[in-house]
C-alpha cells in the first residue's frame, strides 16, 4: 500500500518519513504492515540497547579494544552495515508515505528531506568508520606484531613492576644523528598502577656498558670518539650504537640505539627496563600544534634561541608546537636540571589536556603527527592490558626521582647510590592516590620518603 492508496498529503509524508528515521517501522504500521513494523521497531529498540550498554557498562573494555587492530575492522564494518541499513530504511519508508506522482512539489520535498536523512545517518557513521581506520593504521605503524601470544589472565608475567624508558630525541644541524636528552623510566605497579619517573641527566659521564662488545669496546665506561661531537655522555650511547653495529650484534639498524641504550639504563638503575617509547622533539611539537596547543603556566621568562632571539614571557598562555619545544629545550640562563624539570611539567600539561573530546575533534592531525614522532617497542598484544594499566595510574599519585646535583656529580657518578635510591623509592609506598606531583632526589635522605615539589618554571 502506497502514499498515494493511503492519501498522505506532504505534512503526513513528511512526519512518517522523519518518525521512521528517529524509530524503524513507524511508516510500515502507517499503511497497515504491522508485523513489518513491530519487528523494525523491536530490532531498532534493541540495537539501541545494545550500544548504550555497550557505551555505558562496558566502556573501560571499549578503550582496550580501540588498540586492537582486529576489533577496530570489525567495528569499521559494523558501522558500515548499521549506516546502511538505517539508509535502506529511511529510503524503504519514503516509498511507502510519498505523495501520489500528480503531487510533483510534495513528492520532491519528501525526496530531498529522505536524502537529508540518508545524509545525516551516513556521514556521522562513515566519520566514525574514517576514524577506526586510522586509529589502526596507527596502532599497525608504531606497535610490533607480537612475536608470541600475550597471556590475557597475566600480560605482565607475573611481574609486579613494569618499567617503561621514555626517551625524548633531540637532533641538531651541527651535527649528525639523534641525541637522546630526555631519559626517564616510569616505573609502574602492575596491581595498583602507582608510578615512580625515574629521570636520568643527560650529561652522565663514565657510563658502565652491559656486559658483552659493548664492555669489551669500553671496559672503563663509555666514553664516546672523544672528540668534540661525541666525547662520551649518556646522550649519545643511541647514536653511537646506530654507528656501530658490532656494539650490538644481530639486531637490526633503527633497534641497535634503543636496544644499547635499554640495557644502560637498565644497568644504572638497577632495574629491567621492558620496553621503551621515543618522541623526537621536532615530532612533539607537531603533536602539540594538531592538539591545539597546550596551556602552561610559566613563572619566571624563559630565554630561546642561539643569539637569544626568542622569550617566553611569565604568565599562564597556551604555547603552540614551536613555542613549547623551546619551552621543553632551552637551557639559556638555566642548565640541564631546569629544563629536565620543565619538560616533565610539559609532558604532565600535554597528558592532561589530551582529554577525549580534544583528541576526537583533531583525531586526523594527531594520528598523522603521532606516527612520524613516536617510536616503541611495546608489542600490540600488550596494548589491552597497557590500557587497563593507564586507568590505574590515573588514579595514583606519581612520584620523581630525578639523579641530580647536589646528589650526584654527573662527571663521576655514584651507581651504587643511584641503585641504592631506586631500591629505596620502590619499595616505599605512597601515602595517598590523590595528587600527582614531581620530585627531586636531592631532597632526598635514606630516612626520609621521597620529597615531593610540583613547581614548574
């Protein structure tokens, strides 16, 4: 039975063909196809429940499956078939309501309203199946198939710490390669998600290397060509071993850097460092700008640039990429402790204010940007499990242990201090989950917990 059996006039066409839109089936009960309608309306009903469920009861599992390459296919899929069979719905009810042939104004109204329906089911849906592609193309360029299956009942192995190097990589035109000049471990509870950033100077000098072509190359400690551009700090033991392959023999160019400098570190402190996340600087700052920027609050003016052309003045602002890259970098009447102290205050800022909605409406520039900035070697396997993980430590309070003067003299480090603090920190327990703060280890004494100072400058 037709519009034009029925009588429906444009108003009535109209109406029936939007209710059908909001609920399936409504134009089918309209022209008497009852079993038609209820099971439109009841299938409808149902897919609704379904995804509200799914948005509200299970929305911390949804995040775990929004990093699993697989599960975003299907949803790319399923939103796709959802999109069209609203579509087909719209379109299927618009036959049945439409004015008779003689009506040629009304019957093209209701045309263009069923197109803007179409329209409006079909461009949110494909948005959305847009962004799930990227997110596992994503997912597919930074993250390493695993080369075995991760225990979903035990990621972790039943480790109850996992420790993870960020590396901030700085490059300059003067000279050749990668600097690694931000090195902190977060070492993270796998049961609670309580944090500790273990932040490590870049300037250390004398490093002892691990134990094989790398001791044997430097038994007394790395100290680089020992010529101007490399003459030996913890900075350039990545690009060193890039150079060299025989420093870490087997592993392939692009891993030899991360995997040296893994085993340093994980040395120093005498802890394993499981896996590592690299951002390069320049790539940051593109990240920050497909973000929007990022606001910081800056209480004393910061100096930028070689001839001292660029200033950061005082003030709460939002920075762009550019400017919070000089904000992450410049030492200029400052030193390497201050400005290893401000880019902890930026990753806090950028972290904070990555909140969903920002993430969703620059979902495109971020993912674009991410994929030239960042490096890792976290498995995809694990990344279910590093989501859970996340949500944890939200709710932690994270603490510092940055090795500095006075504490230690970077030119002849104390490593058995160092390892002694580590030890210390680690096995202290917070006080409370509250506040998130930073802190320095020369507040530090072996009776006392770790001093905290959230300043920012």
């Amino acid at each position: 039975m037709t519009g034009r059996e029925r009588g429906f006039g444009l108003g009535a066409s109209v109406a029936l063909t939007m209710g059908s839109a909001l609920l399936w089936g409504v134009a089918h009960l309209a022209t008497d196809r009852r079993r038609t309608g209820f099971a439109l309306m009841i299938t409808h009903l149902a897919l609704m429940a379904f995804i509200l469920t799914v948005l509200t009861a299970f929305s911390a599992r949804l995040l775990a499956l929004a990093v699993q390459p697989a599960w975003l296919t299907i949803l790319s899929i399923a939103l796709g078939l959802i999109a069209l069979a609203w579509s087909a719905v719209i379109i299927w009810s618009f036959v049945l309501v439409r004015p008779e042939a003689a009506n040629t104004t009304g019957r093209a109204l209701t045309t263009a309203v069923a197109a803007a329906l179409c329209v409006l089911v079909l461009v949110p849906t494909a948005y959305a199946a847009h962004l799930a592609y990227l997110s596992r193309d994503v997912v597919n360029s930074l993250f390493t198939a695993p080369s075995s299956p991760v225990m979903a009942l035990d990621p972790w192995n039943g480790a109850e710490r996992v420790n993870f190097l960020l590396i901030g990589a700085d490059a300059a035109p003067s000279r050749p390669g990668v600097r690694t000049d931000s090195m902190t471990v977060a070492s993270v509870d796998t049961a609670t998600g309580a944090t500790i950033l273990l932040g490590l100077p870049r300037n250390l000098e004398r490093v002892p290397m691990p134990p094989g072509p790398a001791r044997r190359r430097f038994p007394e400690g790395f100290t680089g060509t020992g010529d101007q551009t490399t003459p030996g700090l913890l900075n350039e033991i990545f690009q060193y071993a890039e150079d060299y392959p025989d420093m870490v023999p087997g592993v392939r160019k692009g891993q030899r850097g991360p995997t040296i400098l893994k085993q340093t570190i994980s040395d120093i402190l005498g802890i394993p460092v499981n896996y590592y996340a690299m951002v390069d600087m320049r790539g940051f700052a593109e990240i920050i700008d497909a973000m929007g920027g990022v606001r910081i609050t800056i209480k004393e003016p910061i100096i930028y640039g070689k001839y001292r052309e660029g200033l950061l003045p005082a003030g709460t602002r939002r920075l762009s990429g550019e400017e919070a890259l000089w904000y992450g970098r410049s030492r200029t009447d400052s030193d390497d402790y201050v400005r290893m102290g401000r880019q902890k205050c930026l990753l806090n800022a950028v972290a904070k204010q990555a909140d969903p909605l920002t993430v969703l409406n620059r979902f495109e520039g971020l993912a674009t940007a991410t994929k030239r900035a960042i490096s890792t070697d976290i498995p995809q396997g694990l990344l279910p499990a590093l989501v859970d993980l996340s949500l944890k430590v939200k709710e932690t309070r994270i603490r510092s242990l940055s090795f500095v003067p006075p504490l230690i003299n970077t030119a002849y480090p104390d490593w058995n201090l160092i390892r002694r603090r580590v030890a210390q920190v680690i096995a202290e327990r917070p006080a409370n989950r509250t506040a998130t703060a930073s802190g320095s280890a020369s507040k530090m004494s072996p009776e006392k917990p770790l001093a905290l100072d959230s300043t920012c400058r």
